[in-house]
C-alpha cells in the first residue's frame, strides 16, 4: 500500500462513493423532527493525524448536531469538573445491551445508578453534575471546551434543539425517574436543556476528526502541545466508546472493527485510532476520525458510516486488539 497522500485520498474518495450506496439501508432519525429533514444519501468522512495532516471525501462541508457524540465530552468535562469518584459514584461503566434511551434498568436494578454515561439515562445524569449555576453556564462550558480542541467556535443549531425539547418525552420520563432515585445534581427541566442543547451542537466532519485526534492521544493535543484533559479520563473515555460507544451494537463493533467510538442518531461517528493501532495505517501515530451518514439503522448507528469505517480500519489494519 502506498502512503502518498494523493493516493490516500483517493482511495477514501473511492470508499466513499462505494459505501454512499448503503444509505439506502437506513433512515433519518425520525423521531427528533428536524433530523427527519436531512438528507438520507450523504455520507463523509475526515481523518486527522498528528502532525495536523488531514484527508477527506464526500460531503465534508455539511454541517450535523453532535447529539450522543456530545456523550464523550461532557463525561469528560464532568469528571473534570468534580473528580473521578463522585462521577463514578453516580454512573456505572457497564454496557446494557438495551436501547439508548431505555428507561428497564433504572428500576429493575437498585439503586437505580445509570448503567453508563453513553445512555441517555447516564447522559442526563451527567450533564446534570457540570460545573455551572445555570443551564447556559454549563453549556458555555461545554462549548468552550470544544472550542480549545478545534479551534473555533461551535454553535447550537436552535431548531434541533427546539425540535427535541418539544417532543423530549422519554428523556424526560427518564430525567423525572433519576431526579426521583437522587441522582440528578440539578432541577429536571436544566438538566434537560444541557442535555438537549449540548446534543444540537453544529460540527463539520474535519471537527469531529479532531475531538477523536484528542482522545487518540490520552487528552493530549499535539497541534497545540498542551495537554487538555487527563490520560487517566481519556483512557476510561475510550473504554467506555469501546463497551458502550456504539450502542447495543457495540460487541459486533468492538468484534469487527475495534476502535473506541461513539455515534449519534444525527448520522456521526467520532472514533479515536491511538499509536499503536495506527501503525499500519497512513496515520502511524494514531489519528481521530469523523463521519456523517444521517441514514441510521434502527440501533441510531450510520449505516454507509459504519460500513466506511470497517472498510478504512480494515484496510489499514487500525483495531486496537
Ligand atoms: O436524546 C436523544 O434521543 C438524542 N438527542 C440523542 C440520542 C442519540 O444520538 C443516540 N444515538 N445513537
């Protein structure tokens, strides 16, 4: 295999138009009512590798709502904010193997602790304990965050965000239940608007490359030389992208193409590749890749995403096992 980087591009350019036939497979999210709107046949990706080189293909410039993706940052940010033990004191690292937004465990298990930050309830659960006095405090945070990894300012697209909170039932029946079994460090309806609002977070895939540049590289960001959050909560990031990032499909992922990575039901996937399993690759020491396929399967998975990603992995020999 050639590592020009011509023929790199290519040959991702290549995947993408292979791969854009298997948005037919899956659908739009359809029930956040702005997602139903997106286009079904896009499909892009962006890697990044530590030298800040970058290759792309496919829709790169179009823009989509961070939604669960969101789930990595914040639990980041949350233990940050208030230290390993008390997060973990709240939330479990355990994968359920249910849907994201399935509300059984929290009363069939006691004391009702979310199962995993990358659950809908564990989600909440983290939002809730960010540093801040208001929901627009915690949110800022967020967003500056996300700001000192990109590099630019991030917007929250208002009428995804308008279009969840109208009709957040379940996350809400979820957020109620948790403030009921004391593991909500703020009212309901706050909670749910950091939640909702971190979800509607504006992104291109090159800035998802990056976050996952970030995490490859244990919280170190080697453009910028600085260490932006500690290797101890990367590491536990990535094992829980690894258990829990993909949903319940997270075993066959970990099985087939075994990089920590997390999906949204907007059609993105983040995944981190570290050093070590970036050596066969273009990218030998490690890179952070973003795709954006909005037909999802019913798991809230990209179809075409996943599919390009088990190719790209595949080919240049990325897993982590
Ligand atoms: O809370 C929700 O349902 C959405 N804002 C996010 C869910 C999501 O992305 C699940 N992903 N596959």
């Amino acid at each position: 295999m050639s590592t020009q980087p011509n023929h790199q591009h290519h040959l991702l350019a290549q995947w993408v138009s292979q791969y854009r036939a298997a948005t037919k497979e899956g659908q739009c999210a359809n029930y956040i009512p702005a997602l139903a709107k997106k286009d079904p046949n896009q499909l892009a990706v962006a890697i990044v590798g530590t030298e800040g080189h970058e290759i792309k293909a496919g829709d790169t410039e179009e823009l989509f709502t961070l939604q669960s993706v969101s789930k990595v940052i914040t639990f980041i940010l949350a233990c940050m904010d208030r230290g390993l033990p008390y997060v973990l004191e709240r939330v479990d690292v355990e994968p359920t193997g249910d849907t994201f937004n399935s509300i059984i465990r929290l009363e069939s298990h006691q004391p009702g602790k979310p199962f995993n930050p990358m659950i809908n309830a564990g989600a909440i659960t983290v939002s809730s304990m960010l540093a801040g006095h208001s929901p627009q405090e915690k949110v800022t945070k967020i967003l500056q965050f996300l700001e000192q990894i990109i590099g630019k300012q991030l917007s929250i697209n208002e009428e995804v965000f308008q279009s969840e909170w109208q009709t957040a039932n379940r996350n809400r029946a979820l957020a109620y239940y948790l403030m009921d079994s004391g593991f909500l460090d703020c009212p309901v309806e706050a909670a749910l608007e950091v939640y909702l609002k971190q979800c509607a977070i504006e992104v291109n895939v090159s800035d998802l490359a990056m976050i996952g540049l970030v995490i490859a590289n244990d919280g170190y960001h080697p453009l910028l030389k600085k260490q932006l959050f500690p290797k101890q909560v990367a590491k536990l990031a990535k094992a829980l992208m690894v258990t829990c990032g993909m949903y319940n499909a997270s075993g066959k992922f970990a099985a087939f193409i075994g990089l920590p990575a997390k999906s949204g039901v907007s059609g993105a996937i983040l995944a981190a590749v570290p050093g070590h399993a970036g050596l066969h690759s273009p990218f030998p020491t490690g890179c952070g890749i973003g795709i954006y396929g909005p037909a999802i399967d019913p798991i809230g998975n990209s179809v075409a995403g996943v599919q390009l990603l088990k190719q790209l992995a595949t080919e240049w020999d990325m897993t982590i096992f």
